[in-house]
C-alpha cells in the first residue's frame, strides 16, 4: 500500500523545519521566537534563540529560555512602548525599532524588528524578533543616545552608551546613564549641532573632543532621540594650537623664514609655500606676492654665477644650503644682501617633501665692510671717548670697539653707569626712544678715578630693519673744572650743557641729576598757580620757584627744594645762580 499523503508531509515538514533551524543559527541577526504569557510582569517568554542573541545578550540559550530571565524585563520608561508596539503585533502588523537592550555585562543598542505568527487563521499567539546591532555599538567613535524629555524636569534622558563614550570619560556605563553627560550635551535643543569642546575627564586631565548631535525621531507619540557623537581630537587640535604659536612667533622675528616645496631648480622650483612678513620686508612687497613665486627667482642678475652655479647645484641634489646671496627690493630697487641657510626636510621613507629656509638681512654689514678700516681710523682720531655697542637685549650690551681715548679709562662710562643701580634707572626710562632711533643724553657725574667731573654721555642708536642692534656711546666733557675756574663759573657751564638738550626730558633728568650730586637736594614738581621768585631759607634747608614754560617743562611748573645739611654760603650762591640761570626763559 502506498504512502499516505500525510506522512509524506510530516516529512517533508520535518525536513524544512531542521534546514530552517540551521539557517537561522548561520543569521548574523539575532533571531527569537516569542509566545505570548498573559503575564503583565512578563508578557513574552522566548521559545527559541539563535547563536547570535545569545552574543547579544550576554546569557546561555538554557538562560534566555528560562521564565525568570531578566533579558526581557521592561523597564518602566518603556512599558507603555512595549505594551503599544505589543498590541500591533497581536493585530498582526509588523514593528520596526530602535532600543537599548539590557544584557547579563552591558547593554546593547539594536535595530528590532516583530513579526506575527499566526496559524490557519486563529489568533495571533507567537511573533518572530529580529535584532540586528546598531553600528554605533562598535564605533570607534564615542556615542550616546538620548531621549528628550517633553513635559519632565529633566532635559534628556541616557538609554545608551557604547564603550568608547566610557573610555573616553573614563566613566562606568552606569554612571553615565544616572549622571547624564554636563557640558558634553549643553544645551541640547533636538536639533543638529556641532562644536569642539574641552573635555574634562574623571582623572582631572582634559582633550579636546569634536562633538555632534544629530536628531532622530521616535515612533509617533514618543520623545525625539538625538545621537551624540564624540571624537577624539586633542592631538589635531593641540598641533593646531602649536601651529598658530609658531606662526605668530614666526611673524614677529626679525630673521626671515621661508618654506618652500621639493621641487627642483630643473622642475622651476623650489616654490615658495610660506613666508614670514620678515621676508616680505626685505623683499619690499605684500605678503601674499612672495607665497607661490620660485625662490631663486628673487636673487639678483649681479649674484655671483658661481654662488649661484653652487645654490642651483645643491637645490636639485636636496642638500642643505648656506650662502651669502643678494636680492631685490621692489620699492626701492637696489640690491639687499641676505644670509640664507637650507635645510631639506625628508619623510620616513628618506624622500625629500619641502625645504624650509632661515636667513637675515646682513646689508648693512655688508655695506660697512668696505667703510670698517676709515671708520675706526677716525674713531681713534677722536678726542673724545666712543665706544661701539651690539644691543643683546634692553639695556644688555656687547663690547665690539673702543677708540684710544675711551681705553685710556678703566671703564667706559656707559658701563659704569648700568651697573649702577640709580643710573640705570635712568637708562631703563630712556631706553625706548633709543628703540624708537633717536638719541639721548644723560648727564653724569664720573666720580671714582675718573678726573673728569660732569659728563654728558651721548647715545645714537643704529637699526637694521626693525631692530635695534648697535649703540654708539659718545662722552662729551663737561669743562667745570679747569685751572683757576670758580665754582661759579662751573654752576654756570652746567646750566649752559643743560640747555643744550633738546627735549625737556633729558633736561630735567640733567637738572634733577645736578641737584642731587652737587648740594644733595631733593626737588618736588607741582602746578604753578603764579609766578614767584627764587626764594632760598637757609637756616631751613629749603627754598621756593616756579620754572616758566619751556625752560623745563612745557608749561610753568612749581618747584619745591629741600637739602639735609647746611650749605656754605659760597655753596648756596652757586645754587641759587644755577637756579635762576635755568629759571631764565631766555
């Protein structure tokens, strides 16, 4: 008798069902199949999962299918989404959705979708999940996904965050979820957003993090999601910062630097990339003129052909480079000589990638080397004491010449001066216009072994460029004290070197300096509400006068004096001809 139709189906139902079985356990996806309990506690019991739920979940197959698994627990906030997404299935809709599935370790975010079981028309009793992982559960970009809040205190809501958001804050998962994420996602408005953003983690250090949220609605009736994403920054930004330091170091120095590319003198390079406002200076054009133009076209048609010849050599060989080469400047049109130095810069592999170049202007030792011999030969000619300086900082100077007569003294007085603490205070005041390129005068009392007694010391300033780099120290002799001269003639002679300065500042350094020196007084400045003459108490170490205009100051001015001890009375004389001489607008 032949086979009934019916067990020729069974067995054919056994067999689909054992090739089903075995494609599902191959599914990347999570795949479950649920029943409905009635239980409102748990409403769904698993009755099968595949390998891949058991990765998800953390837990044993034996664990999913026990009843008291806490695999499928509800959380509260998602009760009433279960309980409507639940209620579509039983009418037998399919549902798609994004949750945060709490597994055994960690929890997982996972696209979910339920599909109804139904057999030969009866009601729905089983659905079939599919779970596939969210992509930002392995990013290796920080991530957290939050859900706002629309009528509660709290702005948002964590349901998620992957490994790497707790890595970087350094944070268990947990804590993130109950303590939310502070400045990371302030203020958060559900919409998109991007922002770079300090971030202080819990061990006290601070990266920088590039930060992006990007909105996401829910299902019809629940909260909008939004997804914040965190990049790791802080090496960029930080090399971002020592980018713009070193260019603005760059900008401000004297010497110029110049990058340029690998290209060789054959291939019409090397061209220009950057170069600082240093070089644009000696070039005498804009900035922007010098960036793209190839380097040697800037060397003048008189250089040297074999400098050039040797420059041109190096450059398509990429080797370092050191010349004394001349270039052009467009504005005035005459030659500038330059010292420049090369350097190819190479990658990891030994290939040549730019060239980057240090050099300065040496015009105007260039210039001087011709004129050096002449020039100290007049020095030495000279009467006076000179002395020529290298300016190394604000008041640091470097000996490079004396002439005879300034080596005949022990010190030059200009060094004497700053290493006296009241001189250099003096010197420290006037030192900005010596920056500015104008010279300046102190009057000095030598003291010590000197036989002079007052000396102006005169300062000239001489720049290259923008700097100051050369100070010439002058000392004029103040004549107060030849043979058969009186004190009253020197008083005079001091009044008369005085009012040979030019500017009222140095005159009344000199006057206050005189003062002090010469009868140890003390002098006080005041508004002059009306003129009064010169009025001496001797027996009360002080006196009274107003200084008109343009002797000492710009308009009159009020002059208190006060001295310690008694004043001869030659010595009071001198003080008070000295006194009115300069008191004299004449």
């Amino acid at each position: 008798m032949g086979t009934t139709p019916q067990s020729r189906g069974d067995r054919g139902i056994v067999q689909y069902v054992d090739l089903l079985e075995f494609a599902m356990e191959q599914a990347n996806d999570g795949i479950a199949v649920m029943r409905f309990t009635g239980d409102s506690e748990i409403p769904i019991r698993i009755v099968y999962a595949n390998e891949t739920i058991e990765r998800l979940s953390g837990f044993t197959r034996a664990e999913l299918l026990d009843e008291s698994n806490p695999f499928l627990r509800v959380q509260p906030q998602n009760r009433a989404r279960y309980d409507r997404l639940l209620e579509q299935v039983r009418a037998g809709e399919s549902v798609r959705f994004e949750i945060a599935l709490g597994g055994k370790d960690r929890s997982t975010w996972c696209e979910i979708r339920w599909s109804p079981l139904q057999h030969a028309g009866k009601e729905v009793s089983h659905y079939v999940a599919v779970l596939r992982e969210h992509a930002v559960q392995r990013s290796p970009d920080a991530v957290c996904i939050l859900e706002l809040a629309q009528a509660s205190d709290e702005p948002y809501r964590v349901v998620f965050v992957n490994d790497s958001m707790c890595a970087m804050l350094d944070m268990a998962r947990e804590q993130i979820i109950a303590q939310g994420l502070g400045t990371v996602a302030d203020p958060l408005k559900g919409e998109a957003f991007e922002r770079e953003l300090l971030l202080r983690r819990r061990d006290g250090t601070a990266r920088w993090v590039h930060v992006a949220g990007t909105p996401a609605n829910a299902e019809p009736g629940q909260p909008d999601r939004i997804t914040i994403t965190c990049r790791d920054i802080d090496e960029r930004k930080r090399k971002d910062e020592e980018a713009k330091l070193l260019q603005s170091v760059l900008s401000q120095t004297t010497d110029f630097v110049v990058i340029a590319d690998a290209a060789r003198p054959s291939e019409r390079g090397p061209s220009v990339t950057y170069a600082n406002p240093a070089f644009a200076s000696v070039l005498g054009v804009q900035h922007d003129d010098v960036t793209g133009k190839v380097l040697t076209d800037f060397m003048v048609a008189s250089c040297d052909d074999t400098t050039i010849t040797g420059l041109h050599s190096r450059l398509e060989r990429h080797l370092p480079v050191s010349y004394e080469l001349q270039v052009r400047n467009a504005q005035t049109g005459n030659a500038v000589w330059i010292e420049l130095s090369g350097q190819p810069v190479r990658d990891e592999n030994g290939q040549s990638v730019s060239w980057i170049f240090v050099g300065k202007d040496i015009n105007l030792r260039k210039q001087s080397y011709v004129q050096t011999a002449q020039l100290l030969t007049a020095l030495d000619l000279a009467d006076e004491p000179i002395a020529i300086y290298s300016v190394v900082g604000p008041l640091v100077l470097e000996p490079q010449h004396m002439n005879r007569r300034a080596a005949e003294f022990e010190r030059p007085l200009i060094e004497t001066a700053l290493a006296d603490h009241r001189q250099r205070k003096r010197f420290e005041d006037a030192w900005r216009i010596l920056e500015q390129g104008n010279n300046i005068k102190r009057l000095i009392c030598a003291g010590g072994n000197d036989p002079r007694r007052w000396i102006t010391l005169e300062l000239r300033p001489m720049k290259s460029a923008r700097a100051l780099n050369t100070v010439i120290a002058i000392e004029h002799l103040v004549s107060t004290q030849e043979e058969g001269q009186d004190e009253i003639t020197a008083v005079l002679a001091l009044s008369r070197e005085i009012a040979t300065f030019q500017d009222l500042g140095s005159r009344v350094d000199a006057f206050l300096e005189v003062l002090r020196c010469e009868w140890d007084i003390s002098a006080r400045f005041s508004a002059a509400r009306r003129d009064f003459d010169l009025v001496l108490r001797a027996k009360e170490h002080n006196g009274y006068m107003v200084i008109p205009a343009g002797v000492l100051f710009d308009r009159p001015v009020a002059v208190d004096f006060f001295w310690t001890s008694t004043l001869a009375p030659r010595r009071l004389t001198a003080l008070r001809i000295f006194l009115e001489t300069l008191g004299r607008r004449d």
